[in-house]
C-alpha cells in the first residue's frame, strides 16, 4: 500500500491541494466560476504607469472570464451551466478574475459584489487585485461581507524582488505588499498570493526566496505558475524579436518541488501551474500538457520522498 506521509491530502498528493481544502470545507464539490467586472490597473492607466504588465495581455490575466460585453450575473450562469456539465451539483465561487477588481471607487465594489454575496447559489468570493488598490475602507468593506460569505483576496504579486518587478512594469513594491498582507491578517478575509516561476533574469535562489517569504507571511493560499509567453505581450513580442532563456519542464519541476519544501503545511497550494489560451501561447510549449506536469511533480516529489513543509522553519 502506497504510504503518504503528508497528513493535508485525501488524493495522494504530498502538499495541500486546494480540492482537499474544498471538500473539508463545503463537504461538496465546489468551482470557480471567472467573471469580467470591466475595471481597470493603475499600471494601465497612468496612476503608476501605462501598460500594463509587461506578461499581461489585453484581457487582463482574464482570458477565461466571462465576455465583459454580458452583465456579470449572464456571465455568471453562462458559467454555471458549463460547469455542470462536468459537476451536475457542484456549488460554484464567484471569481471576479480580469484586470484589478478593487480598482474602483467604494460604491462601485458595494454594486458589484453585494449582488452575488447575497445570491444562494454563489458559496464564496474570490476577487483578483493588487496590493496597491486596498485601502482600509476597501479592506473594512471586504472584511463585512466576509461575515456573510467567504470573501478570498488574490494578490497578484509574482515575485518579491523589486528590480523584477520593475522590469515587469508591476507598479508597485514588495513592501507595499507586505503592508496591505498585515493589514488584510487583521480581518476574517481569505488571502491567496500568486508567484510566477521563470521571470526573465530570476535564478532558482531568487524563486526559492520568493516562496520563502510566503511562507513567513499570514497568508492561506498559494497559486504558483509557469511564466507564459503570449501574442500581444510586451515580454512575448520581446522575446519573438530576442529570445531569453526559459525553464524547463524538468527545471520547473525542480524548483516547484523546492518551494512546496519551504511552505508551511497548512498553506493550501491553489495551483502549481497556469492555464493560457492555446492559440496565443509563444512558449514554453511544455506547458501546454499542464496534467503531464503535474503529474511529473507528483512522481518526482515521491521519488524524493518529500513533502510540502519538510524544510520549513518558523
């Protein structure tokens, strides 16, 4: 009999998945239904650059969102119902996934997501910002509705090394981060943090201190992904014209199973690769068999015989 020795997983998985913590949860199978609230970046419009990030696409990360064209509640049951076809009677989450979703004047959040907290087919919110676009009455307001529904916040922060960030057009500082994680600790909102592996000029040292420093934060959750190269990028046509080095699978592999090493038990990993439309991917073209690469950890990580948390010190 296979022996895991990982006490967070239901599925022979040696870290926390996001399924487990699901199930223990709502004791149902719950999804993410992605939803495009037409808001903005302040690294797009001008309040601290113009742009965007330089791996962003137009869509702002939200090309599996719903068509902004639709009001959110279309979208949201245009969601469901392609959902359910995989999960007759899952429950689904509200994930306002596009662009910076606190970028808006108070009243303008108060109309976009009292609606759903209220609904009895929405379980929970999960809304995609910046750590820069939560000021304390944003994260007061949150904090409110949290005591109605599960309210996650999912920052976007990368990476925590600002020279990166800067060649990234990010806008804001690993410190401005740090400060609105404190911040949002003192409130019942969910805190999710996502990373991304291979950023150009970062070795596996810098994306292991990245990890690191997750770990010694106050946070839930963690999304870790591939870098992608798409079409109608500033970094994907710099590379067409320049090409830089990328990670391999076996090189990707490799640091994952090494950041999951240094994260506490508890943090619950949302995601250890990323998902990017087919037809506009430039490269690495391995990421394009996203189960081959979870798979791969998997195999590796038991050969290893490790398990998240084995190197984690307080």
């Amino acid at each position: 009999m296979f022996y895991n020795p990982f006490p967070y997983s239901d599925d022979n998985k040696r870290y926390y998945t996001w399924n487990t913590y699901l199930k223990h949860t709502y004791h149902e199978k719950v999804f993410k239904v992605a939803l495009n609230a037409d808001f903005s970046c302040p690294n797009r419009d001008g309040v601290c650059g113009v742009g965007g990030c330089t791996f962003c696409g137009s869509l702002g990360s939200g090309e599996c969102a719903g068509d902004k064209q639709d009001d959110l509640f279309t979208q949201f049951q245009t969601g469901v119902i392609r959902m359910r076809q995989k999960w007759p009677y899952g429950k689904a989450m509200a994930y306002f996934q596009a662009y910076t979703n606190t970028y808006a004047p108070l009243s303008v959040l108060k109309e976009t997501f009292e609606p759903f907290v209220v609904r009895d087919d929405v379980i929970a919110l999960s809304i995609a910002t910046r750590a820069d676009c939560l000021e304390d009455d944003k994260i007061a307001y949150l904090h409110e509705l949290s005591r109605k529904k599960d309210i996650w916040i999912e920052l976007g922060l990368q990476t925590m090394h600002d020279e990166t960030a800067k060649q990234l057009n990010r806008g804001h500082t690993y410190a401005q981060f740090v400060d609105c994680v404190n911040r949002l600790s003192n409130t019942n909102i969910k805190i999710c943090v996502h990373l991304i592996n291979g950023l150009p000029n970062e070795s596996k040292d810098m994306m292991l201190a990245s990890a690191n420093a997750m770990g010694k934060l106050n946070i839930h959750a963690l999304k870790i992904h591939m870098l992608h190269l798409m079409k109608h990028t500033v970094l994907g046509n710099t590379y067409i014209h320049l090409p830089f080095p990328l990670l391999t699978r076996e090189e990707y592999v490799d640091i994952v199973i090494s950041q999951l090493e240094v994260l506490p038990m508890h943090m619950i990993i949302q995601r250890l690769t990323g998902d990017g439309i087919q037809k506009d991917l430039i490269a690495p073209e391995w990421t394009r068999k996203k189960v081959i690469v979870l798979n791969e950890i998997d195999k590796e990580m038991k050969r290893r015989n490790t398990w998240q948390g084995r190197l984690f010190e307080e």
